[in-house]
C-alpha cells in the first residue's frame, strides 16, 4: 500500500469550536503513524488576523505540518470563518495531494474550499459532521437553502467519499442528497490519553460544591441542540429518589444560552445542584472526568458524540439519547444506555448508571471495554484504506 500525501482542512483548531478540534488531529497522528505524509490547514478563527498571521509549524512528536491561515471579518458571514487566503492556497496547492479530506459545511471555509477543490479537478473526502441531519437543515432554512442551490449541494455530491461517523448520521442524510460512495468510520479517539486521570479529589478542591455528590457530568458546548433543559429536568425527578445527585456542565457559553438554563434550574429548586464550570481543558477535563460517577449526553442531535468516547475510554458509564451516534449500532451493554429524548427516560437512565457507579466503582472495566474494541487509533486505518479505494 503505497504511502500518501494528505491535506485535511477543518475551520478552526479552538476548542471552544467543538469536537473537530480534537478528531481531526487525532486523525492526522494516526495517518502519520501509518506512513502517510498529512498537512492540516485551519484558520485564527474565533480571531480575527491578517496576512501576516500565517503560520506553519510542526504538530510535533505526531509528525505533520499545520499550516494556520488568518480568519478575516466579512459583513456577509459575521459569526462564520472566512478566509480568502486559506481558500486561494487550496486552489493553488490541492493538485500537490493525492486526497484533500475536508471538515464540516454551510460556513465560508469549508464551501469555498471545496468549491475549490472542484474546481481544481482535485479528489476530496467530505466529514459533514452532523451537518446533512434533518434537524441542522431546518434551523435557519432561509438561509441555507440559498446556499444549498448556489454551492453546498455541488460541493456534496461531487465529493469522492462521504465520511459518516456513525451509521445513525448516513441514515438521516439519505434520501435528500446524491452521494457517490460513503463509508462509516468512527472518529480517532487517543485512548492512551485517557487512561491515567488524577484523583477524585481534584475537582473537588476548585469546586467545593460538588462534595459528597453523585456527579452526572455534561461536556460539550452550552447549547440549545444539546437538550440540557430535558436534563434539568431529569435531574429534579432523579433528586427524589438519589437526593446528592448533581449535574455538572463542562463547556463554553458562545450563544448566551446558560442563563436560560439557570433561570429553569432555579424555577425546579435545584440551583444548588447544578454547576457550570466553564471551558475545561488539559489535566482539568481529566479531572471533571475523573470525578464523574456518569455521563449524560442527551443531544437533538450529535453526529458522533466526542465526550462520550472520551467518557467511556475513561471508564465512566454513559446515558445517551437516540439521537447521538456513537454506539447506535454496538451490542447492548451495562455500561452504555440509549434513550428516547424524554426526560422520564433519561432519568431512569441515570439511576441505573448511578447504582452500576456505587456498585462498581472506578473506573468500569465494561466501559473501557468498549472504547478499546470499537475506537482507539484503527479508525484511522480504514480510513487511509478507503482513501486508497477512492485513488484506485
């Protein structure tokens, strides 16, 4: 199998983002580790630069080369990434890659470069992540069907391979666009990152209130699409019968959404527990995981599921809803329950994990388990492989 060289572009590398910021260069190590060449081209954005703030530096022991290219301001696409320079290097340098893989749709970066890509007459792979689901479409429908007609449907269908991260995200994409061939992979997770977490008591000594509780952690973005108002309900109803159950919420405020949960939070008398800690990076996420006794992630939608496979590979056990993908298609499992969006069963859900937690302890052997069997760095192997498929 000959040895490849790859370009991956993905809008931003901030984590206040989402979870691309941490597939797409796991990805990129994992390629590397497999003999590949891999150069990954991003942008400022959230912040704003100018030509001057073109970098390229080494991702370091991985072994690829980033190249950041300055996000500039546009009056057209105020709260997207836009980047003219980014888009005129593709253009300039896709013929130079056997494959261009391209992350995410309906901003700036990723339409006008694959815009480019067609144009250039280049291969290119596609990760919609999330962004063909029926949900996604519906919101701001005025806007995107415009930019449907004019870019973003061209730019899908004449992608050489559709990568899904979850069978759930192919099969609510079906039926709405031609896609030429398709494949479903998981994200890259680095289980070996997960496995050594500080002790309990970490967390506990920047955030006193969550002594002596039973902690159901959320991480991820504050927003509306991750149903955090049915958990908050759920919490109210699970404190009945597990009164030191406490949720805590890892993740950046972008939309001002927080207050509208905290205005809920207070409505249901359960204020005092439920803490929003902000961002969390680094050995501080490792911290709000190692003190997890679960992990609710309850989302309208979610095309993978980030914190869930970090969760897992952490050894807690999780409650998803059925509209996140990963595990949609493993076996059952005691470690790993799916739920309908409804707050009755979301929290009967989380009393089970939470008796498995007080039963078993930490970490659970199950839930490590099935991060090592159905993630970890191979992922990233079949999807060279299918880059082969598409070249040959």
């Amino acid at each position: 199998m000959r040895s490849l060289r790859i370009l991956l572009i993905v809008p931003s590398l901030n984590r206040q983002t989402g979870g691309p910021t941490i597939s797409v260069p796991a990805l990129a190590k994992a390629l590397v580790k497999l003999g590949h060449t891999v150069v990954l081209y991003t942008t400022t954005w959230p912040v704003h630069g100018n030509l001057c703030d073109l970098t390229i530096q080494s991702a370091g022991n991985p072994g690829y080369e980033v190249v950041t290219f300055p996000a500039q301001p546009n009056p057209l696409f105020p709260r997207m990434p836009y980047s003219p320079a980014l888009v005129r290097d593709v253009f300039r340098s896709s013929r130079n890659f056997d494959i261009v893989h391209n992350f995410s749709l309906w901003n700036p970066v990723a339409t006008f470069s694959l815009r480019a890509l067609r144009q250039s007459g280049s291969a290119y792979c596609l990760s919609p992540l999330g962004m063909l689901d029926p949900v996604v479409l519906r919101r701001n429908r005025w806007k995107k069907l415009p930019w449907q007609i004019i870019w973003e449907r061209a730019n899908i269908e004449a992608a050489a391979l559709v990568h899904f991260t979850a069978s759930l995200e192919e099969e609510r994409a079906r039926g709405t666009w031609r896609l030429r061939s398709t494949i479903v992979i998981p994200h890259v997770v680095d289980l070996e990152n997960w496995k050594s977490l500080p002790d309990r008591s970490v967390l506990e000594k920047r955030f006193p209130k969550i002594q002596g509780k039973e902690v159901i952690l959320f991480v991820g973005r504050i927003n509306w699409v991750k149903n955090l108002n049915l958990l908050l309900i759920s919490l109210a109803a699970l404190r009945r019968q597990r009164p030191n159950s406490m949720l805590v919420c890892v993740g950046p405020d972008n939309e001002g959404y927080q207050s509208i949960l905290e205005k809920q939070a207070q409505a249901l008398g359960i204020t005092d527990n439920v803490l929003f800690t902000g961002m969390l990076q680094g050995d501080d996420l490792k911290a709000a995981y190692a003190r997890a006794d679960a992990l609710a992630l309850v989302s309208q939608k979610e095309n993978f599921g980030h914190a869930a496979a970090e969760a897992l590979a952490c050894g807690i056990p999780v409650v998803l809803s059925s509209g996140v993908g990963i595990g949609a298609d493993w076996p059952e499992s005691g470690a790993l329950h799916r739920v309908a969006p409804e707050s009755e069963q979301i929290a009967s859900a989380l009393m089970q994990v939470l008796e498995r937690s007080a039963r078993f302890g930490h970490p659970d052997s199950e839930a490590r388990l099935l991060a090592e069997k159905f993630l970890g760095e191979f992922p990233g192997a079949r999807i060279a492989d299918a880059y082969q498929s598409v070249l040959s």
